[in-house]
C-alpha cells in the first residue's frame, strides 16, 4: 500500500473513495447477489426480469455475479437497470495460458464492473492463498474492475481467538497491491461458518469485526479511504436479518448468497437497507 513517499497510496489524491449515500453522507449502501454455481439461463433471465420489476427506488447500490457462462446473458437482461454486473473471480494475469481462468480484461468485456477477489469458497476449492487474493485485487484495479475483497474467519479460528489475526492477515495481503485506482474497493466480512448455514453472526459480531476491519483500513490507507470503503456483511442474511444487521453503523450492506437466488428475498433484503429518499 505504500507508494513510497511516505503516504498512503490508496486512494490517489484528490479522488473519493466511494460514492456518496445515505449512510452519514459518506457510504452508499452496497447490496451484491452471489449466485455461486446455480442458475443456467432460462433461470437467470427469470431472475432479472422478477428484480427489475421488484426495484423500487433502493438506496443501495446493487451487484449481482454469476458464473462466467451467464454473464454475456445477464448484463443484457440488466443493461439500463440499478443493476451491475460482477465476477465471481479472476486471474491475475491479463491473458495466457490458464486453462478454465478468466481475465479482468474478459470480465471487462462480458460487461463486468466488480468482482469477487478471495470468496472463501476459493480460498477453500482452489486453495486461494492470501498472496494470491492480493494479486487478483491488484489486477482488478489495473483492469478498471472493483474489487470486492472477502476475508473471514474459520469457526475453528474464531474459538481460538484468532478471529482478529484472521482477519487482519487477510486484510493487509488483500490490500498489498493496490496503487491507487479505482480507490472504490469494498470489503466483504463473512465469517465461513455463517456462509450457508443459517447461523448468521448477530448484529453485535458483525459490527466488531466490522469496526475492527475499519480501523486497520485506516492504518494502510488512511482515515478518509477507511471512511468512504464500504464494508459488507456476508454469511446468512436473509430478509428477517437484514434490517438488524444493516441497523449497525459500521455494516454497509451486504454479500449474499442463498437468500439472493430467489427474487423476492433478494428485494426485501435490498428494502432493508432503506429507500432513497
Ligand atoms: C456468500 O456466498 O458470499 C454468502 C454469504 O452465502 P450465504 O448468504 O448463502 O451464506
């Protein structure tokens, strides 16, 4: 993160660090649908369709990210929509001889913003170390996509007290590379035991990790880049948990997986983060 002059190098000055919002003025709120390896087609177009008409006026900035197949199909089911389009991943290199990989440059093209950089479920099919999440956030911002950077802790960790060691670990690697653009990196905490398994971590979880996340932003790049970053919660969020979660100050939206595959859940989970006024 150092530029060598002695200062932060993300974000570059001058340029904000996230998009205004509702929350203290600073940070949007960001709700993103990981849809993980479900949906073929005919399912996805359903989906756009069933949330298009569902949106009314949300506060939130909104995501989705399908597998790579679906994405030519879904950003033109969401083109002229509050939605954006993400990867789930990507190689850090921009082209080469990486068979089954997909490039920034590709996602680029298949209509992508965002992308996911160090799901846990990466980290934990294709033993994503924390050097390799650096790189892929690097190569995300050199590619002109936003990363989403995901760090959590294992349940084994967290009952021995290394939650914070986790996730500062994580943290710092996933942030190494960056060297000033896009300077809107956001943050996603899921804790891997809530992902999947319907034991969210309670407001009061989520807004420690979440307040401790944030201040070691503000170490590696400054307190306005760890005031405008948003941080989101991920691991179970349904609508009935939501708002309770979103009540807490330092939680500023939300990753969701399960709960985003039906369209319904996935709009009242969006309510929950309020409406634009
Ligand atoms: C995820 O995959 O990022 C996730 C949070 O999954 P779920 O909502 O199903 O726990």
């Amino acid at each position: 993160m150092s530029n060598g002059s002695g200062g932060p190098a993300w974000p570059p000055r001058g340029e904000p660090a996230a998009t205004a919002g509702p929350r203290g003025g600073e940070r949007r709120p960001l709700v993103a649908a990981n849809w993980k390896m479900h949906l073929v087609r005919r399912e996805a177009l359903a989906w756009c369709r069933a949330v298009r008409e569902g949106l009314q006026s949300p506060a939130a900035e909104l995501v989705v990210f399908p597998s790579f197949p679906l994405l030519p199909a879904v950003a033109e089911a969401i083109a002229g929509s509050r939605l954006s389009l993400g990867g789930q991943d990507l190689h850090p290199e921009a082209k080469g001889a990486h068979t089954g990989d997909v490039s920034g440059p590709q996602l680029r093209d298949s209509g992508c913003a965002w992308v996911l950089c160090g799901h846990s479920e990466r980290r934990r099919d294709h033993g994503e170390s924390d050097e390799l999440v650096g790189r892929k956030v690097a190569a995300a911002e050199r590619h002109g996509l936003l990363p989403v950077l995901c760090v959590g802790e294992r349940r084994e960790e967290r009952q021995a007290g290394r939650t914070f060691e986790v996730l500062e670990r994580q943290l710092r690697a996933g942030l190494t590379g960056l060297t000033g653009r896009p300077a809107r990196l956001a943050v996603a905490y899921e804790p891997v035991w809530a992902i999947g398994t319907g034991d969210t971590a309670t407001p009061a979880t989520a807004q420690e990790a979440h307040a401790f996340l944030r201040r070691i932003l503000g170490e590696s790049a400054g307190a306005a880049a760890a005031q405008g970053t948003r941080i989101l919660y991920g691991g179970s969020v349904t609508p009935e948990n939501a708002a309770a979660l979103f009540a807490q100050p330092e939680v500023d939206g939300f990753l969701v997986g399960g709960a985003s595959l039906d369209p319904g859940k996935f709009l009242a989970i969006i309510a929950g983060c309020g409406r634009a006024g």
